[in-house]
C-alpha cells in the first residue's frame, strides 16, 4: 500500500513553513505594513474629516481625471496591445524582433525620461507638434497629453500578458473553424478571443493599475493646471510640500478605495470569464 502511494517529488524550495513565513514577512513589509499604516492614519483622522477634506472641486476634478483619463487608457492599450501582440506572433517581417524589443522600453525607461521625450515630441516646436497644432490638435499641456503618457507606460503589461497565450493557440484551430463555413470576424470571435479573454482583462487591469498611480511619465506633459490638468498624485504630492498631512492621506486613501474597487470589478470579470470560457 504504501509503495503504491506517489511520492511527493523534492521541491527547490524550502519546506512550507519557511517558505510561508518568509513570503508573508515579505509581503508584510512591502504591502500590509504600508497599506494598514494609511487605514490607521486615516482612521485617526476620522471620516468626517476625510469627506470635508476631498469634498472639494479641485480635489474632485484631480481624481476624476486621473482614474477616468487612467481608464480610456487602459481601454486602448487593451484593444491596441491585443493587435499588437497579435502581429507580433503570428506575422514575420523585418524589423519585428526590433519592435518586439522596443515594446519593453517604457518597463526600463525612467519615467521621468519617458515624461520629458513625451513633452519635448509633442510641445508646439517639437517633431510631432509642429504639425499637429496647425490642425488644431493640442498634445502637450493638455488632458490628451496625460492620456498619451499613459498608454506608453501601460501598453507592455498588456502586450506581455497576451502575447504568451497567443504563442499557445494552434493555427489549426482557425483554419478548421475556417473549413466549417465561418468567417474571420466570427472566428475571432468564437475561437480566439475567448483563449485571450481572461489574459487580455488581466493585461488591462495591470496597465490600469499602473496608469493610476503613474508621476513621473505625466507631469511633464500634463501641464499641472488646477482643475485642468492636475492629477491626484500630484496633487498628493503638493499636499505634503505644504505640510498638509491629513490632505495627503484623505486623498490617498480615496485614491486606494477606488483603485481596489476597480480591481475587484476586473477580477470578478476575469473568474466570470474562465467559468464561461475555460
């Protein structure tokens, strides 16, 4: 009986209990400790007060902007990393390993760097804005500006995540739905997208993640105009250089409850998804 019984196989790993504790000391440290040290801070600073602090047209407009804009953003990389990764995998042309390595760009470039480049290309004398602001198409300095910065930043979670599953799904699978009488349209639709769905919506709800929290990328190019172009973070930021403590945590915690959910919401798409599809 008991060699009939499958041996565990030796994990590389340390025993259970080791590994446990040092993941959740890691996890502690980086995570919880910061997450429940801003509940604490928040809680002695009381709700009412939280509410009177973010109950204001600046501090609406700057959250708005941020996760709306963060959002449209997301949304296109969504659709536009998917095609992306498409392309990349399943299409040979020259210049396609140079393209596959530039989408890793905006993970190595400082953000700062990637904020700076954005605003010196689309400035009204810079290579793409002398020709847009003739047509009227304001880049810099504006509220399109901080969308562009953020598909930049956002479009490799997306393309990163798909492309793997994409690498995954036979060709013969198509080509058979092809056989059967359907079309390219609804091929996609009923063969591929739902392989992708479940990445695609995790690629989306990294790049909106990112895009939410994202600074240094955005300043630059945003213009930072109170009730214009100001986003949260920024604005974050300014409440601390005025030593306006309570300010900066009412906003982050605003800024930590819509994040989470947000991401429940795409988490729960994303389990809906692979009940339905997997």
């Amino acid at each position: 009986m008991a060699r009939a019984l499958r041996l565990r196989e030796p994990s590389a790993l340390p025993g259970f209990g080791l590994a446990f504790g040092v993941m959740m000391t890691m996890l502690s440290i980086i995570v919880l400790v910061p997450i429940g040290a801003l509940i604490l801070r928040g809680a002695d600073i009381g709700l009412d007060e939280i509410w009177r602090i973010l109950n204001t047209r600046r501090v609406w407009n700057a959250l708005t902007l941020s996760f709306m804009t963060s959002l449209y953003a997301a949304l296109f990389n969504l659709v536009f990393g998917v095609a992306l990764a498409w392309v990349l995998v399943r299409y040979r042309f020259w210049g396609r390993r140079i393209l596959d390595a530039t989408v890793d760009l905006p993970f190595a470039l400082p953000t700062a760097v990637a904020g700076i480049a954005l605003t010196a290309i689309y400035v009204p004398q810079g290579m793409l804005g002398q020709f847009l602001v003739p047509i009227g198409i304001q880049v810099a300095y504006t509220q399109l500006g901080i969308f562009v910065a953020l598909v930049f930043v956002g479009l490799p979670f997306v393309v990163r995540t798909v492309q793997p599953v994409i690498q995954e799904i036979e060709t013969e699978v198509e080509e058979v739905s092809a056989t059967l009488g359907a079309g390219r349209l609804r091929t996609f639709a009923q063969v591929v997208l739902p392989s992708l769905l479940p990445a695609a919506l995790t690629g989306f709800a990294l790049a909106l993640a990112r895009a939410v929290g994202e600074y240094g990328s955005v300043i630059f190019i945003a213009g930072n105009l109170p009730n214009r172009t100001e986003i949260a973070p920024l604005l974050i930021v300014i409440r601390l250089e005025e030593f306006n403590y309570d300010g900066a945590v009412a906003i982050a915690i605003s800024m930590l409850a819509i994040s989470f959910a947000m991401l429940l919401v795409i988490n729960l798409i994303q389990v809906w998804s692979r009940k339905r599809y997997g």
